[in-house]
C-alpha cells in the first residue's frame, strides 16, 4: 500500500485552502446538511469526518449530519427525496436514478473515485485468472448492486456467454460469505468492500484476486458527492462552502490517512482502526490517484469520458435513453484547484 506523508507543500496547500472557506463561513448564517453515505461509518468515508473535526464545516457556516447508508442505491435515493441534502453515490447510479426520476434532478458534483471498483472477485483455488474463466462457474451477487446490474455489459465486452453462470443471488451482507464458504467460485462488487470482508472472513490477501471491469474497456467513473436540487438551487453558496470543505477533507486525508482514522474512531470507537486505515490507503492507491488525478486533482471529470461511459451504463442497466454528462455532472460547485490537488 502507498503510504501518505504530510510534506511541507502539503500543508502549505492546506493552509492556502483555509481563507476560501473561512471567507464562506463569514458570509453565510449557519446552515443545516444532512448528508448520507453511501457506506456504514468507516474508512471511505472517513475524509469527511476529519474536516468535521478539524471544524472546516463549522468555519464554512454549516451543521452538518453525517448518517451511514445501506448501499449507493440508498444514498441516491435519500438525496433524490429532498430529505437529504448530498450523499455519496456512484455516477452510475445517478444516471439510473435521474432516469426513473427526471423531476429529481440530483447532480454528482465532486467526483471521488476516478477508477471503478466494480470487478469479480475470486480466490487462487477456483482458478479464475481470466474472464473466460467464469464460464460454468458459480458467481455470487446481490441484485440491487451495480456489478450484478452491469455484468451483462461486462460479459459482452469479454465475450462470456452469460447463460453458463450460475448465480447465487444473496444479500449484500452475505456476499464474502458464500466465497470463503465454498458457495461461490467468484462474487461481484466493490474491490475494497470484497477485499476487506473476505479478510475479516479469514481469507489470506495473497488469494484475493480480482477482474476488473475497467480492464475490459469499461471505464467507468465511480463514486461522487451528489447534491439535491433543493440544496443546489436554494442555497447554492451554502453548497459550495460544503463542497470545499470536504475537498479539503479529502486532501487532507490523503496526507495523512491516520489522523483521517482517528476523527472516524472518535465517531465510531468500535471500528478496526487498523482495518478501516488499510482500506482508506487503499482507495487513495486505487481510486483517488490515477493518470488523470494527477494532473488536474480531484473533483472535475472528462465529459468526454463520462459520455462514452453513459453508453455501456444505459444497456447495462437498461435506461430508455443513453444520459447526458451535463445531466450528471455539474462543474459550477467544484472549488479551488489547491484543496482538489492531491499531496505529492
């Protein structure tokens, strides 16, 4: 796992992000968010309650409620009601969301997750090295999740003929448990979901392996800060000041992912520390630093890219119409360049 230092110029970055939200805090009366994850309370979200603690929020002006979710699925939906004002919540769920709810009109504002963790997760014994692999083996899903819905596009893509899978269809909960069980030769998910249930399942790291969908020419983005409209168009400075403060969260907890870790126990004092740090270094590694992070940091996305992706999106997931990246995304939110740029 990469490792995460607070250089000098780090914590210049830092500091020059403080007056862009201080100036926020002093322009806006104090502002209630109701924010839901898209995860229970560990270490993806753990960003978020580091600038919580370091009270960027509170400089921003805002009170902010962080509650933990069943799924991205569930955080769309919160956010899509109006009764939350953002959560986290993969792009490709918004599109599928804004589709069935075109009144809805939720935005992905800031984007997390520049490569997909949708993938097949299998162990060494099944000898599953390949997609071709798959073919006649039994795969383990749940059926509301993105993989699940996606697979019938990623087996068009490797060419798998989705009539030889057998599924086991079970609960997101249950999903580790019928591979290290023996009920499953594969599952489908979230690398760093699988990956840290199957070692809390006693699944050594050496025979976790992975297929990613990325691999097969679905580039995907992933997970992002959504807003509701409510939010956006009511109370739009109020809604960047949210923004910046947690890219500066996000910052930060790539400069130095224990203390991200500690806010979280602070929250959650049940939590593996160790664990939960290991997964935050892991998204860091595998989706918050790529080709295209490391050039314009993170936050914005490649209209271009998110366009072409809406195509495999719409098959997969069976929308009416393949979605408009203007109809996903809006840039009007995103903060400075300095609280987006990740530490070198």
């Amino acid at each position: 796992m990469n490792k995460f230092t607070s250089s000098r110029r780090t914590i210049l970055q830092l500091g020059l992000a403080a007056p862009f939200i201080l100036k926020a805090g002093r322009s806006l009366a104090a502002t209630a968010v109701k924010f839901s994850f898209s995860a229970p309370f560990d270490g993806s979200n753990a960003p978020f309650l580091l600038a919580e603690k370091n009270g960027w929020y509170k400089e921003a002006g805002l009170e902010c409620q962080f509650d933990a979710g069943g799924g991205s699925g569930e955080a769309a939906a919160r956010t899509g009601s109006g009764v939350y004002d953002g959560g986290t919540v993969d792009i490709n769920n918004v599109a599928e969301f804004n589709s069935k709810n075109p009144t809805a009109e939720i935005r992905a504002v800031f984007m997390l997750y520049f490569k997909s963790p949708l993938c097949v997760a299998t162990l060494s014994k099944s000898g599953i090295t390949k997609p071709s692999d798959l073919a006649g083996k039994t795969v383990g899903a749940a059926a509301p999740d993105g993989a699940y819905r996606l697979f019938s596009t990623y087996a068009k893509a490797t060419s798998i003929d989705p009539s030889t899978i057998k599924w086991n269809m079970v609960g997101l909960q249950l999903r580790e448990a019928v591979l290290s069980g023996g009920s499953a030769d594969a599952i489908l998910g979230f690398d760093s979901t699988m990956y840290f249930g199957l070692v809390k399942a006693g699944i050594a790291p050496a025979d976790i392996k992975f297929l990613y969908y990325a691999d097969a020419g679905l580039d995907l983005y992933g997970n992002a800060i959504v807003l509701s409209k409510k939010f956006r168009t009511t109370n739009p400075e109020a809604a960047k000041a949210f923004v910046a403060a947690s890219a500066r969260g996000y910052q930060a907890a790539a400069a130095d992912p224990k203390a991200a870790i500690a806010a979280l126990k602070d929250h959650s004092p049940l939590i593996n520390a160790a664990l939960e740090e290991e997964k935050l270094r892991w998204l860091v590694k595998n989706q918050f630093t790529t080709e295209e992070t490391k050039k314009n940091g993170l936050g914005g996305i490649d209209a271009s890219r998110l366009s072409k992706s809406m195509i495999a999106v719409a098959e997969g997931f069976g929308l009416p119409s393949v979605p408009r990246a203007e109809d996903l995304f809006d840039a009007s939110f995103l903060p400075s360049a300095d609280i987006r740029k990740l530490p070198a």
